[in-house]
C-alpha cells in the first residue's frame, strides 16, 4: 500500500470515528459487507471511486475535502519518485517522499542543517558519511541521489510552496570542509531566487524563542489534513491532531517574526560564504608554503 493510499484510508477512517458510526452501520448504509469496509480502511481493497463517493457523501465531507480525497484518489497510480528505480529509500524516506509530492506548501524550520530540498550533493553525501557510519557506502550514495532527486519538486511546472527558516549556526557549521560549505552556501542563494521558494535566516542574538528545541516541518495540502513532521535519528513522527498542528503554527510564526526579511538573509549567507572562501584560499596557501618548504 502506497502512501497516497494509506492517507486516504487513515482520513477514511478518521471520518467514520468522527461520525461515531461502526463499521457495520456504514456497510449497511452503503450496501456492501462489513469486511469490504474493514478491507478499505485497512488496505485500500475494494476502494473504487464510486465507493469513495458513496461514503464521502454519507460522511457529508465539505466540497473542498471532498475534492481533496478524489484528487488523492486519482493520483493512487501516478509514477513518482519512489518508481525510480536507482533510487535506494528507507521506509520513512519513502514515505517522507510520498508526503512531500503531495504537498501544495512546505514550511520547514531548520537549526543546525541545511534543508534535505536545499542541500547539494557533496554536503548530504557529507552528512551521511558522518553520521550514519553504520550504512555501507552504497546505502550512503543511495540515500544521497534520493535526497537530490527530491529537488524536483522546486523546479516543476507548479512549484512547491517551499517556506524555510535557517537559524545562523546551519550556515556556519562547516560540513563537509569549507570548500563544501561554500558550495553550499551559493547554491542556497541560487535557490532563493527559485519561483516558489522563500529563505530566511534567523540569527544569532535572538534570545529565547520556539526554534531552540527541535527542527520541524509542516506540509499543508489542497483539500486534506495538513502534517508535522518530527524527524530523528530513530525514526520520523508524524503529527495529525488540529491541536498538535495549531500549536506548531504558532511556533512558525514566532520564528518566521525574528528571522530576517530576504535580502537581510541572502546578505548574511553572502557575508558567511565570502569568509568560508577566505579560509579556502588560506588553507590552499598553507598547503603550498608546505610544500615550498
């Protein structure tokens, strides 16, 4: 069962608890067996349109959910990245991924790491020899051309939405080396000028605020529940009460309130990226008085 598939079946769900109905009183309703309901919202068998539609009716689900839930219906078989296959994923990368596709905007608060959607391939791979030394080096690159693969999403026809926040100590702790780092960093300018894409930087100074605990990540869709995500290294939470979402809202806002404007932030990104240079061409000088030595 695909993701698309297993959030249909989770809201499926969710609307027939929420109405207080069982699984027999829907069957009844609808005119099938109870077990083809039971079959519905645990794998998705015998879910066809026009059982969608029969049971989005006698939820009496509001239009625009409604035509959430068909859309997402109608996208059950369309190829994505998880069809590729020279791309190697764990289940939460793939169904991160599946999430992702989805999404019509993304607001992502970062403190110590550059976005996955934002990393170049010399820094992830450099994220990913460091600290997930217990993969092989194939496992490594695999994981890394997926992460890459998944910048499509800011170049389609339709952009994503793609809303970030930096805290400053992610443009300026040095992965991979400075000359990575810099690569890095001007392909992080490069991206702020994406369609879609809008980057700011939350600096140092700013005191006590709702980014100092945790990296997250809300995915808002057209028509269906919005998402937060809570990464780590164990496994990846994803969080769906309205009371879990409304309260990271307000997180968002409070951190999207101190973080500079844009060109306040290309301007710090810059000013790191001209001192990662500078120590670049410091280092190549050392090495070459070493060698004249």
């Amino acid at each position: 069962m695909n993701i698309r598939m297993r959030r249909l079946t989770a809201e499926l769900r969710r609307l027939r608890e929420g109405l207080n109905l069982t699984s027999r009183e829907v069957a009844k309703q609808v005119g099938i067996s109870v077990s083809t309901v039971s079959r519905i919202e645990n794998t998705g068998q015998g879910l066809s349109r026009d059982a969608l539609v029969e049971l989005l009716t006698l939820y009496k689900v509001p239009r625009a959910k409604r035509q959430g839930l068909l859309r997402l219906m109608e996208q059950l078989n369309e190829p994505g990245l998880l069809d590729r296959g020279d791309l190697r994923t764990n289940e939460d990368t793939a169904n991160w991924i599946g999430l992702e596709q989805d999404a019509a905007r993304i607001c992502n608060y970062e403190s110590l790491l550059i976005p996955g959607l934002l990393q170049t391939f010399p820094y992830a791979k450099a994220l990913f020899d460091g600290g997930e030394s217990r993969l092989s080096e194939q496992e490594r690159t695999g994981r890394t051309n997926a992460r890459i693969a998944r910048q499509s999403l800011l170049r389609r026809r339709t952009p994503l939405d793609f809303r970030v926040v930096l805290h400053e100590a992610a443009l300026r702790e040095t992965v991979g080396g400075p000359e990575v780092m810099h690569g890095q960093l001007v392909h992080l300018l490069e991206a702020a000028c994406l369609p879609g894409v809008d980057l700011r930087v939350l600096p140092f100074g700013r005191g006590a605020h709702a980014g100092l605990t945790s990296p997250f990540v809300i995915m808002d869709y057209r028509g269906l529940p919005s998402l937060v995500l809570l990464e780590n290294k164990v496994a990846d939470l994803y969080l769906e009460e309205k009371a879990d979402i409304a309260a990271y809202r307000l997180y968002w806002q409070d951190i999207w309130g101190l973080a500079h404007t844009p060109d306040k932030s290309s301007a710090l990104i810059r000013e790191v990226a001209r001192t990662l240079h500078t120590a670049e061409k410091g280092h190549g000088s050392g090495q070459l008085a070493q060698k004249q030595l």
